[in-house]
C-alpha cells in the first residue's frame, strides 16, 4: 500500500513501542517492525510528542527497497500505461459509435 498516498492506517506511537519492550512482546513489536531495543529516544521529546521518532523520521531506504518498493514503482508505472490505453480504447469506441 506503499503506492497510495491517501491510505490511512494506524500510526506507529512511541508510548505503544515503548510498552511492548518494557512487556518484551515480541509479537507485537514484530507486527509493527520494531525490534526489542533500549531505543534512547523513547526518553526525548522529539517533534511530535505522541509518535516521537517514529513520526519524525522518513522511511529508511536501503529496507524499504529490500522489501520491494522497487516492485511497487514497477507494477503503478505499467498501471498507469494500461489505464492510458484503456482511455485510449475508449475515446476510438466512442468515435466509432459516433
């Protein structure tokens, strides 16, 4: 759901994170792509006060393309070439019908 700007969906929040690792719930730290660290940060008030350095910082890259962004920019440029020939289709449809 990398590709789609206006998903919405749970925001990872610091107080949560910090939680599981004081719990050492693996399964849930998992589930948001947290390890169970000593996160120094977890003791700053950083920007956003709620979600900290989670909310602050971008996605790091080298993981993100591990994980196959490249996949998504591949697969949203050939759709995007099947929409432009879809309209294209279309607009010879209505020609022919006119």
């Amino acid at each position: 759901m990398t590709d789609d700007p206006f998903k919405s969906g749970q925001l990872i929040l610091q107080m949560e994170v910090k939680k599981y690792c004081d719990k050492k719930d693996i399964d849930k730290l998992k589930k948001l792509s947290m390890h169970c660290i000593e996160n120094a940060w977890h003791k700053i008030e950083f920007c956003e006060v709620e979600r900290g350095i989670h909310g602050a910082t971008p996605v790091e890259m080298l993981h993100a393309i591990q994980h196959g962004l490249h996949e998504y920019l591949i697969a949203s440029f050939f759709d995007q070439r099947k929409e432009k020939k879809q309209k294209k289709e279309t607009r010879k449809n209505r020609e022919y019908l006119s």
